[in-house]
C-alpha cells in the first residue's frame, strides 16, 4: 500500500492513478475529504490528515510501502519561507514515528539553485527530508507544460499569450504531469538506500515562440506569445493580492537568465514521452 498526498492536485492524482493502473493499492491523504469523494474504490482509501498536524500524519503514513509527499505550493511566501520550514518539522516528526519503507517528494527543477527564488522553497525542502533515517528520493520535475493552462483563454480570444518567460525564443525545460505521475509511480516501486535525486524533462525544451506556435495549430487560427515587461512585474503581482512578489519574480528571472537549470544538466535528465502538442491539444479540447 502506497499514501499519497496531493491527490486532489495534479501530480498527487497522478501518481495515484498510476500505481491503481498498476495493481497497487493506495491511501489518498487529504485535508478535505469531500473533495477525495471521487477516489473511494476498493483499491484506494481516504485517510484525513493535515500538513501542520503530526498525530493525523502518523497514522495517515503508517503501515505504507511508501509514501509520496506533495508539498502544497506557496506562492507568495512570507520571507524566510517560514511557512515551509514550520510544515517540514511536523512533517519530520510523522515520518520518523510512522517510519514507511521509503519517502518519494516531489521537488523541482533548480532545488539547488544558490540565488534565492520561490523555488528556494524546494530547496529548504530537500536538505531537511535528506536527514530522514529512511531512504529519501527527490523527484525535481520541470515547468509544468499543464501552465499553459492559463493560456488557453488569451489564445482563444485575442490571438495572444503573455509570456513571463523571455525573451520568446528561449526554450526552457518542461514536462507533463502525467509523465511526473508515471516515474513517481515506478520510484515507488523500487529500492534505495540513502538519498536518491531524479530530474525530469521532456525530450525537448520548449520557448513561449514554439507554444504560440502550437497554439495557433490547436485553434486553427493565429496565436502570438507577448512579453510581459520585466518593470511591470511588482505592481502586476501586487494588484493580484500577492504581498511579497520578490521570490516570484527572482524565480522567473532564473529561468529567464539560465540560472534556474538542472543540477545534472540537459544530458543527465530523465525524459518524459509526452510532448508540448499533445500537452496543450489536450488542454484546448479539455481531453
């Protein structure tokens, strides 16, 4: 049996979905289970716990094979991410004391990036699970090609993407989830000891220019990627409610300035199947 978090996320269900196809059988760990409702099948149960609540986390992961551990996002941290760091120190207490055979946390694309950035988060993230006396595997997963999510609308409507990343022929790194589901699946399933780090991408990086591009081809119609000025960030970030848009920005910047990579590089990442024109084809049908 396999607990996963995040399951009414993104890559938690994945993963999840994943290891049901498989065979395995699998405990979703939520906060809400009403929003769970549609996982309950005699493979998969609901165990209710809380991020900030040791005892609920203890019995969630006790008893598991494994676990895989979605940090919730936080994208407008208070500074010195301490948000992060008082969440680590339950999260460390249930794990030892509920001790499953290995921990799989998926992580990101430039955890070890020295600058600070809202994926420092991440970072903090990996130093202090790496001290777990189980074996500890960091799954650092690549932009999300499911982002361009937001962009279906602006494209559909107007012909034009804003694009944050820049300048527009820039390619960056990405992968689908359904592809981050599958590989943390199969570290699931296998055996290490110590610390273990994955990187993983899709075959082919990708700039704003070519998913423009790719957008144009699933509306039939033309689609441009716009840059949003860098000036323009703070008061933009600001009007939407974020109160502390440095990590944000910094983020940004690093995959805008090369920064914000894989430790491994290019050559030694994992490669996902899935491509930028199935990932947003799906996206713009809602397949």
């Amino acid at each position: 049996m396999f607990a996963v978090t995040g399951m009414t996320g993104q890559v938690g269900a994945a993963v999840a979905d994943h290891l049901l196809k498989d065979g395995a059988e699998v405990r979703a760990v939520v906060r809400n289970p009403e929003k769970a409702a549609g996982w309950k099948e005699p493979d998969c149960e609901i165990a209710v716990a809380d991020m900030n609540d040791a005892i609920s986390l203890t019995s969630a992961f006790r008893g598991a094979e494994g676990v895989f551990l979605v940090i919730p996002p936080l994208f407008d941290p208070t500074p010195g991410f301490p948000e992060v760091k008082g969440m680590l120190a339950t999260l460390k207490t249930a794990l030892e004391a509920a001790r499953p055979e290995k921990l799989v946390c998926l992580s990101t694309v430039g955890a070890q990036a020295k600058q600070p950035n809202l994926l420092s988060q991440l970072g903090i993230v990996e130093k202090e699970l790496s001290t777990l006396s189980i074996p500890v595997a960091f799954l650092r997963a690549a932009w999300f090609m499911e982002n361009a999510a937001w962009d279906v609308a602006p494209a559909r409507e107007s012909g034009i993407i804003p694009s944050f990343l820049q300048p527009l022929d820039r390619t960056v790194p990405m992968i689908a989830v359904d592809d981050i589901g599958a590989l943390g699946a199969k570290m699931l399933r296998e055996d290490w000891q110590g610390v273990r780090v994955e990187e993983l991408e899709a075959r082919e990086r990708v700039s704003p220019a070519m998913m423009a591009a790719v957008f144009a081809k699933a509306l039939g119609k033309p689609v441009s990627a716009q840059i949003v000025p860098r000036e323009s960030w703070e008061e933009l970030f600001r009007t939407q409610g974020m109160k502390n848009p440095e990590p944000r920005m910094r983020m940004l910047d690093g995959f805008n300035e090369g920064w914000i990579d894989f430790e491994g590089g290019r050559e030694k990442s994992l490669k996902g199947t899935t491509t930028i024109e199935t990932a947003i084809r799906r996206l713009v049908t809602g397949a």
